[in-house]
C-alpha cells in the first residue's frame, strides 16, 4: 500500500460503480503466461488493446524484459511484439518483426519511460491501419494522454496488415511465444475489441478531482475481442476466463488461483489419540514373516517371489511423519501405505533400483495415519529380502507373528468432528488449517477430520487458508490521492 493513500484493493468510479477487483501477477521466475491461438484471423487492420499494468522490476542487463503481448506465426519467423524494451530502456515498444528482412516491418517506442514500480499505468493501443495520416494508423495512450513523443516512429503502411496479432497463430500474455522476456508486472482489467480503433473514454474516466477511474466497456467485442477480469479464482484455469461474451478463454500457464479461506462446519466433538495402548503387528508374504517384525535388522525376510509382503497393525497408527524400511529391492518396486482400504502414499514404481541392502526413506512428511505397510517387487519370479520396519525412528518390534508391540510408536493426533460434511472436499490429507495443525487423515461419513496439532474446542471451525503464494491479488490500480493519482510517473 502506498503511504496516504486511498484503498488499493479496489478501484472504484464514483460515477459508473464499476470496479477491478483483482489483478494478476506476471512473475518471470515462474514462466508464467496466458496462452491462446484464435480459431480464425480476426480484423487485421483496425482493432484495440486496453490494459492497466503495475511493474515489479526493471533490469539493466541484456535481457528484453517484458513482453506484455506478443504473436507468432508458423515456425516463429515473423512476430508482433508489445513489450517493455529491458537492457535499462524500460519504454515501451510495439513493433512487427519479419524475419525475410531481419527488420521491423514498422516500429514504435516511446520517449517515455515506465519505470514507477509504486504506481499503475493505463495503456491503450489502438490500431488502425487505413487513415491516411501515418500517425493516426497507431495511436497510444498512457494515463488518458495520447504519446506523441517516440525515439522511433515507422508506422505501418496504409492498409497493411499490422502483422500476426489477431491472427490465427499462437498468442501470448506474459511472454513471447517463441523465447526468453518474460513479465514481471501486475495486469488488470485486460480488454480486446476487434475492429474498432477506440479512445481511453470508452474505458476510463475522471471524476470531479480530475482522477482516473475505471469505466466498464460498453460497446462490442468482435469476434476475436477479450476481456480479462482475473475475478473467477475458483481454479488456475479459471484465470484465463474471457467475460466479453466471446468465450475467448486463454490457457492458464504457471499462474495459481488465491481461492479463498475454506472453512468447515462449526465442531462438535474433539477426542485425542496415541499410539499407546495394545496394538499388534501381523507380517504376510514373507518367508519367515517373523523375521520381518522382530525389532533386529539382521533377520532376514524374503518375500515370496512377485508376490507383496505386508505389515499390518491391529488399529491404525496415528501421527506418522515418517517411514523407512531396511530391505533389497532385486532390480527395483514399489513400496505404499495404507490406512484401511485408502492407500495414502507410495513410493512409485521403480523405486530402490540400486539392489542395495540398506534403509529406504519410504515416507517423510505431514502426519499421516496408516495400518499398513506394503512392498512389492516389479520383475515377474523376482522377491524381495526384507529385515525391519522403522516407524517415526523406533522399529516395529514383536515377540512373534501377530503380537503386540513390545515399543510403542510416537504420534498422535486429534480427531475433530463437525456439524456436517460442508467443505470436506476442498480440503484434503497434507493441508495446513489454522491453530497450526495440519489434515491427517478425513472421514467424510462421520464427518470428522483428524489434525496432528491445535488447542481445539466444540464451537471452533477448522479454517483453510487462501493460497500465500498465488498470483490472482486485490493489487488493483488506487482510487487516487494526492500521493498517488494512479497515473504512473509522477
């Protein structure tokens, strides 16, 4: 937030009530793009482009820094770009490159600089190649201003096609599409109108202070034409939804939805659990199965040949963050966890390949509950040795085949029951809620969800976070002070 100034979760007209309630962050390091490719060419003379855009970094090194739209065609020999030129420049530059005459075909960059990371520029493109004065054939706006200032001014000749954009070859958001230059900035409020050169007035307007506000389009799209609100975070996919009407969705690449906090129904019943008390271990599929839970790794256990060996306790163990196994896999298998019929992690197909005898870190993680352990070979006739189970770095050990255990594992866990099953699918084993815990194992029949950590109480609700790390913010333009109009540059 910027000292002093209004709220910049939203960015409101006081004339139109419209609002950009969410913005999307362009990370660099991530790759992350919107991807699309029109199923026919739209109009390729006269179209416009409206966007607002907040920059995060401004490199000096060779790098083309920010490729805001770009398109490709066949074999990426020709290319339309918009872009924040890197390399220190930082001014923004809208060019059609042909590859058959290693030269722009038409050219403009700005005399102005957009390098204020504290402030939001809204920029218009409008494109229309059929004036007759060369200057009108591509008009650009910032802040409601037409550029009239350019350290390079070819424009594209009367008539011309003004290159792939709106064409039917691949197009992007974020990146080019045929290499490095990607994006780091924030996008709002993206609109595409096909077939119409348009003014800022038809996107934004000024209040009684002279503030720039937002201003929901109002006229026709055309066929290929877009509009990006970044609103719906019901999923990553969900970002590229276009609510133009068109249905001109984007592919959603490396970019993840906030979604919101998740919360349970109100809890009804909290009980505790542990691994103390009378649990036994029964070992099947080995030869001398007895040998597989003794409590001494120097026993060996073979397992019949392509048959899988279990472990398997009496009640399920509670609190499990971790599992290893002392054992030879004969040219590699799998080895899993269960807990009832519910399998809750493997370790994939070939794993252990190196025929080692030595532990295996089977599993390492969240609390989980398992009764259950189970290992397979992956070659046909083949069978694995085996010599000790080790749960939460105490082995399993019993006086024989199916006793108790004579060393109780550490875990516990803390299984809370709620009014209803509300929100149970969104939340799954691995998740971290509030109080600090995280998800253990679900039952969605009761309904109750077990956690391995938390002070809890009847009445309290088990909350899921919004996603920390997601690009889908309420970083939108300002309403506009005195320290901050949302006119990028002062």
């Amino acid at each position: 937030m910027i000292p002093g100034s209004a709220n910049p979760l939203l960015l409101t007209s006081a004339d139109s009530g419209y609002a950009i309630e969410r913005s999307l962050r362009f990370n660099s390091g991530d790759n992350a793009n919107l991807s699309r490719t029109p199923s026919a060419a739209g109009n390729l003379k006269t179209w416009t482009l409206s966007f607002w855009i907040k920059r995060t970094s401004f490199p000096t090194d060779g790098t083309q820094d920010g490729y805001i739209f770009n398109s490709s065609d066949t074999g990426n020999n020709n290319h339309s770009m918009m872009r924040f030129q890197g390399q220190g420049v930082q001014k923004l530059q809208i060019y059609l490159y042909e590859f058959s005459s290693s030269y722009g075909a038409w050219e403009i960059k700005t005399s102005r600089v957009y390098r204020d990371a504290s402030a939001w520029y809204h920029i218009v493109i409008a494109m229309d190649t059929t004036q007759a004065t060369a200057a009108d054939r591509l008009k650009i706006y910032t802040n409601g201003v037409r550029e009239t200032e350019f350290d390079t001014s070819n424009y594209p000749a009367q008539n011309a096609n003004a290159g792939q954009w709106n064409s039917g070859f691949p197009q992007s958001i974020g990146k080019p599409t045929y290499g490095g230059g990607t994006l780091n900035a924030y996008l709002a409020d993206v609109n595409f109108i096909d077939g119409q050169a348009l003014a800022p007035t038809d996107f934004v307007e000024l209040d009684d202070n002279g503030v720039y506000h937002p201003k929901k389009f109002a006229g026709t799209y055309g066929t290929n034409g877009f509009h990006l609100d970044f609103k719906d975070n019901s999923s990553n996919a969900a970002l590229g939804t276009d609510t133009s009407g068109n249905s001109n969705t984007w592919t959603v690449n490396n970019l993840i939805a906030a979604g919101e906090s998740i919360s349970t129904s109100a809890i009804t019943n909290v009980s505790s659990a542990d691994n103390t008390g009378t649990i036994s271990a029964t070992a099947a599929g080995w030869q001398s199965a007895a040998n597989a839970i003794n409590g001494n790794d120097g026993s060996k256990a073979p397992s019949s040949n392509n048959s899988a060996g279990t472990i398997t306790f009496s009640q399920a163990l509670v609190g499990v963050t971790k599992v290893r196994a002392k054992t030879r896999f004969y040219g590699s298998g799998e080895a899993r966890l269960y807990n009832g019929s519910t399998q809750v992690h493997t370790t994939g197909t070939g794993f252990g390949a190196s025929n080692a005898t030595q532990y295996y870190t089977i599993y390492d993680g969240p609390a989980i509950e398992i009764d259950q352990y189970w290992q397979q070979m992956s070659a046909s006739n083949a069978s694995d040795d085996f010599w000790a189970l080790e749960i939460n770095n105490v082995q399993v050990n019993t006086s024989s085949n199916g006793g108790n255990l004579t060393v109780a594992i550490p875990g516990s866990a803390i299984t809370l029951t709620t009014t209803d099953a509300t929100n149970y699918g969104s939340l799954a084993v691995g998740d971290s809620v509030n109080n600090g815990a995280t998800i253990s194992a679900k039952n969605s029949g009761t309904p109750s969800i077990t956690v391995d950590a938390g002070s809890w109480s009847n009445g309290d609700y088990i909350v899921k976070p919004s996603n920390a790390t997601a690009d889908n913010l309420r970083d939108t333009p300002t309403n506009g002070t005195q320290a901050d109009t949302g006119a990028g540059g002062e």
